[in-house]
C-alpha cells in the first residue's frame, strides 16, 4: 500500500535509489505514492565523500530519515547515513510486513476492489492498528472481536478473518507450570478429575490459547500453555492452576504450584 499525503519529518522511509548526482542522491518514496526526496551528498555516508557512487548503486533499497519537507516546494530532504543497522532492519522488515498486507487485502477483497473501498478498509485497520499487518496479525489471533470496534462491516470482518487465518504465521510462546494435587477424602479421585476439567477451563479457554494439563507422577500434573505473548501465557497458566487448586482445597486437600520440576521427578 502506497500512502498518499507526506512523510514527517524525522520518520524512517523506504526507497530506492533512481538517480545518483554528484551533489547527492534521488531516491524514489516505496511507501508515498508520487513522492521523490534527495539525499544530499553530506547525509549519504559519515565522513569525506569522494565519490558518492561508491556508497549507494542506483537501484538500491534504502532506508533514510526525512530531515524536512516542503510541501510548496515539492522537496524532501533525506539523511541515510543517519539510520543505524538496528532501525534499518526494523524498518526494512515492517515494510515487507506491509508489503505481505498489501497481498493480504487483494486476497480477502480480490484484486479489483475499487480503489475508494480499498482505502476505507486499510484506514480503519490503521486507526486501529497502527498499520495493515498488525490487523490482520490480530485478526488471526484474537478473531472478529479483534475487529469489532473498527468501522469495518461484518462481511468485511469477516473477509479479513479468514484471509488471516488462513496466511498469517502467528509467533506463539510456550510456558510450563507444575501444580501438586492431593485430597485424601474418600471421593479424592473424582475431586482430582474435577480440578482437572478446571484447569483446563472447562472449555471456557480463549481461542487464542492451547492449554494442556498432562500427568507425571503422583501427585504431580503439568500444565503447558501455548500463546501469543508471554504476558497471555503466563496469565493463562496461574489462572489455569488456582482453578485446579480452588477446587482440591474446597475438598479439604492440599495443593501446590512450581514452575520446575522436583529434583526427586527427574
């Protein structure tokens, strides 16, 4: 997706170098449609430049900061040298997030959607979202209640869920948690079975979650969590654990909670 409008100054863009001068550099805006800056030969590189060509080729991807712009003018001063390795990968990867987005909407809404509906539906991912990828990343995730405060419709929503999940790879992290489980009354089993089913939500878990409570040795059961942030995940695996241990202390049992395995289980 091309935006239209400018860039701010001191934002990070993408472009590609179509000119090379002996004063500086011309360098195509990937992300503004129509859009043109020049990097000046003093923000190419660090140090005494002799000849500019041996730093940039035409041709070549770039990332630059936007040092000023005029719109009168239609000038857009860049600096590349002032973009370290770190913010250029950040941001050469958030553009090819956007690129997979871009593909993403021609998929849900198909490559003739008009050019006014294409921008409705990328402008509210972006209020909501802050850029294309991000909604879909969290329509994969969380669903159509991920999408039920934007200004999309429901067949729209529900277009975009679908395309999500069916392309996007969500990272998922796993923790691991062990609660002991005793109740020596007579209907212990039952209870233990009870606080089972209770660990593992009764069904009630979100769809963004996998949870799995597995045995390993008396009284030992092991809780693993699947999620897409750590933050979730842990949640997901204390909540998951005081539910078995409300329901064995309720019995009168004893319960406890670790996050390693006893040396006397290895």
């Amino acid at each position: 997706m091309k935006y239209s409008g400018w860039p701010e100054p001191g934002e990070l863009v993408v472009g590609k170098v179509e000119e090379i001068e002996d004063f500086g550099v011309f360098v195509d805006l990937e992300e503004y449609e129509g859009k043109r800056g020049l990097c000046h030969i003093s923000e190419v590189a660090s140090g005494w430049i002799k000849n500019v060509r041996d730093h940039v080729n035409t041709g070549q991807t770039v990332v630059a900061k936007v040092l000023e712009v005029d719109e009168d003018a239609q000038q857009i001063d860049l600096s590349i040298k002032d973009v370290n390795d770190h913010q250029r990968k950040e941001k050469i990867q958030e553009w090819k997030n956007e690129q997979k987005a871009d593909n993403w909407m021609e998929l849900a809404f198909g490559e003739d959607i008009a050019d006014e509906d294409y921008s409705a539906i990328a402008n509210a991912l972006l209020s909501a979202f802050g850029s294309l990828y991000d909604g879909f990343e969290a329509a994969a995730i969380h669903g159509e209640s991920a999408l039920e405060d934007t200004d999309l419709d429901d067949e729209e929503i529900e277009a975009i869920v679908e395309t999500a999940r069916s392309n996007v790879s969500v990272p998922y992290v796993n923790v691991t948690g062990y609660v002991d489980l005793t109740c020596p009354d007579g209907a212990g089993v039952d209870v233990i079975k009870e606080a089972l089913e209770a660990a593992e939500g009764d069904g009630e878990v979100p769809e963004e979650i996998e949870l799995e409570v597995t045995y390993v040795g008396s009284p030992e059961y092991r809780i693993q969590v699947q999620a897409p942030d750590y933050k979730t995940a842990e949640g997901a695996l204390e909540e998951s654990a005081a539910r078995a241990r409300t329901v064995v202390e309720d019995a009168g049992g004893t319960t406890g909670f670790h996050r390693d395995r006893d040396e006397d289980d290895e």
